[in-house]
C-alpha cells in the first residue's frame, strides 16, 4: 500500500486497518495531500488521524509528534498530540491528534504573523531540529508524478532545483538561525475560540527565519493575495523579507518546490497536471507575472 496513488479510500482502509474499523468509514476527510487527515470518535473522544502517504514519512511524523509535545511545554498555541506515537500501518505511518475546536473563521496572515513572532522568539529545544531542506521533497514527488508529467519539463525542473541549491548556500540571514516552522502558511493556522493555532508541524526546522517570511510574499506575486493582507502581515510581524537581499534565491526554491509538489497528484488528476504546466512554464519563460491557482 506505499506506491501508486494516495486516495481517500487507501486512507480509511489505513484507519480500519489501525483497529478503528467501525470509525473508518464515518471518519470526516479534513484535508488529502501529501497526508490523509480524518476525524473521528475514538472512545468517545473527538480525535484526528493523520496518515502519511507512505512509509518513507514515518520520522517526519515522529518529528511533528516531538515538537508538538515541545510547544505545549513552552505553552506556544499549537495542535497537541493524543498519542506520544507515529505508528505504521499497512506501510503508512499514522499518528493521532486532539481534535481542535470548530474554526471561528479563515486564518488571516495577520493570525500566521502573531504566531511566528512567538516561534522565532523560542530557543532551541532539547532535541535535535533539522535544517529547512526545502528542495529535498522535489525528486521523491517528481518520481510520484511518474509518467504522468512531460520528461523535458522535470529533467528542467531538477536542473534548476541544483542552480537554486547552489545559490542557497551563499545565503546570509539578518540575524541568528533559530527554530521556524517552515510551511508557514495562513491554512497552518487554525482560528478557534481561544485564537489561532499552529497546525501542521512536520516541517519545524532549525533555520534562517526568512524562510517563513518568504511564503506570504510569494502568496502575493504568485497567487493574489491582496497587498492589503501582505501589509498587515509585515505590519504584525515587523518585518519586510522583500527588502532582505537573499530574497529572490528562497523565492525561487519555494517554486520549485511548489512545482515538484503538485506533479505528485498529476497521475489520474486532470487539474494537477495542468497546474504543474503552467507553474513549470512560467519559470521556464521567467514570466513573473503568471499567477499560479492553489492546489
């Protein structure tokens, strides 16, 4: 069950397999991706499952379970385990998660900003974190897409994946590395009663805090966000990564990531392998100006 595609159907029979049988099939999805996300009642607890496409993310899941059960103890607002445990079942690690209240409304990147200041502002845990490899995912989801994506347009894509490695090494941050939490995106933040909330830790790393200043200011060149929401961001944050000099080089490994991301859904998915043409050919043409559409 670790090759081929990762369907909502794998992923309750992943769940039923885990010994939650009855729950499986009633399980509400929450979100498919590179991860299966379902909620459910687990001995009358409301609990989520997240189930990783396949083996090979087991650590990955390990990890987010390590940091999560980190930021309780320094009581940053983030999602907290419900088992200590990342699992393998049926070749796909699962791990479980308290279930957070129902969302008041979307996260805003002002919410993300608010978050951020209080991650970057954390010293380093007691456990090892690892650097922000955004580039090392591009050749395992490029193997996913298979044959689904035209040759030329991946052999171009690792080729500048290596030309954006070798600039990334000669980056200089504005101040000192530090724990960041490297996918930081509004939709990894959950908006509740109580305020938001950091979702989605796999990615937690140990790095230049630019790199979770990079990602809303490409959400705006290459996906609209309105400059108003861009501002409020900076404003809450207090900083402009665009005025940074090393800003163009992390610009360009988050789209190649995004690009190599995508391909893993194009076998059997229409719109994802339209997507990633139009990604691949707007960096091929340095067409700046193309707006990519979230996937």
């Amino acid at each position: 069950m670790t090759d081929g595609a990762f369907t909502e159907a794998r992923a309750r029979a992943v769940l039923a397999a885990a010994g939650h049988e009855a729950a499986a099939a009633g399980a509400r999805l929450l979100a498919l991706g590179e991860n299966a996300v379902l909620a459910f009642e687990a001995d009358g607890e409301p609990v989520v499952a997240k189930i990783g496409r396949d083996a090979r993310l087991r650590e990955r899941a390990a990890h987010e379970l390590r940091v999560a059960a980190w930021l309780a103890e320094r009581e940053i607002p983030a999602v907290r385990p419900a088992d200590p445990v990342a699992h393998l079942v049926a070749g796909h690690p699962v791990s479980y998660w308290r279930r957070l209240p129902e969302p008041v409304g979307p996260a805003r990147p002002a919410d993300l900003a608010a978050l951020l200041r209080l991650v970057h502002a954390l010293p380093a845990p007691p456990f090892a974190l690892p650097s922000r490899d955004l580039l090392g995912g591009v050749e395992r989801w490029l193997r996913l897409a298979g044959g689904a994506v035209d040759p030329v347009d991946a052999a171009w894509l690792r080729s500048r994946r290596d030309e954006i490695a070798a600039a990334l090494a000669e980056l200089r941050p504005r101040g000192e590395p530090g724990p960041i939490h490297g996918d930081a995106l509004p939709r990894n933040v959950h908006l509740g009663p109580d305020g938001p909330v950091l979702v989605d830790l796999e990615t937690f790393s140990h790095d230049l805090r630019e790199h979770d200043l990079v990602v809303m200011a490409l959400a705006h060149d290459r996906y609209g966000l309105p400059e108003g929401e861009l501002d409020a961001f900076v404003t809450a944050y207090g900083r402009d990564v665009r005025e940074w000099p090393g800003y163009a080089a992390l610009r360009g490994a988050r789209e190649v990531a995004a690009c190599a991301w995508v391909a893993q859904h194009a076998p059997g998915n229409p719109a994802a392998l339209a997507e990633f043409r139009r990604r691949v050919a707007s960096l091929r043409e340095g067409d700046a100006r193309v707006r990519w559409h979230a996937f």
